[in-house]
C-alpha cells in the first residue's frame, strides 16, 4: 500500500489551511492510501531528518519503504487528488 507522509507544525499557517483538505482526501483515498502525519515539532522517529524535510507543509508518497513523489507547500484539493492518482 501506499503511505502519505504529511510533514507539519502546529504554528505553521499553510499546514493549518491543509488540515481540512488533507481530512477530506484521506476518507476519499481510505482504501488506498495509509495516510501518517508526522510534527516536525515532535518527531521521535526522526522522519523529518530521513527525508531531508526542509519546508513544511511538505508530502511524500512512500511505496515499499521508498520515496517515489514529493510535494512542497500548500494546495488545492484536486491538486493534492491528482497527484496521488498519478501515483497510486
């Protein structure tokens, strides 16, 4: 299955416009998609440093432990659905 890391902070303004957006496309993709959403705040598993995260809001599509697409910033819905389309 696919996995969408979700790189935010709570003090950042383009995460917090995401969070409805990112809520209503991970029911849409429920089946499809393993969504995770990881504060780069708060990072235990050190996922921000693994992946290079230098800006937030930033994406990753991950397939069998490996990065295959990234998006940076903050966009529209059908934006942030076709890329995972493309990708899935």
């Amino acid at each position: 299955m696919v996995k969408l890391l979700d790189f935010y902070a709570d003090w950042c303004g383009p995460c917090q416009a995401m969070k409805p957006i990112f809520a209503e496309i991970e029911k849409e993709f429920a089946d499809k998609v393993e969504f995770q959403v990881i504060d780069v705040e708060n990072d235990p598993q050190m996922l921000s440093d693994k992946f290079g995260v230098r800006s937030i809001p930033t994406y990753i599509l991950v397939k069998e432990d490996k990065e295959v697409s990234r998006k940076i910033g903050a966009m529209p819905k059908d934006m942030l659905k076709g890329w995972l389309e493309q990708n899935l």
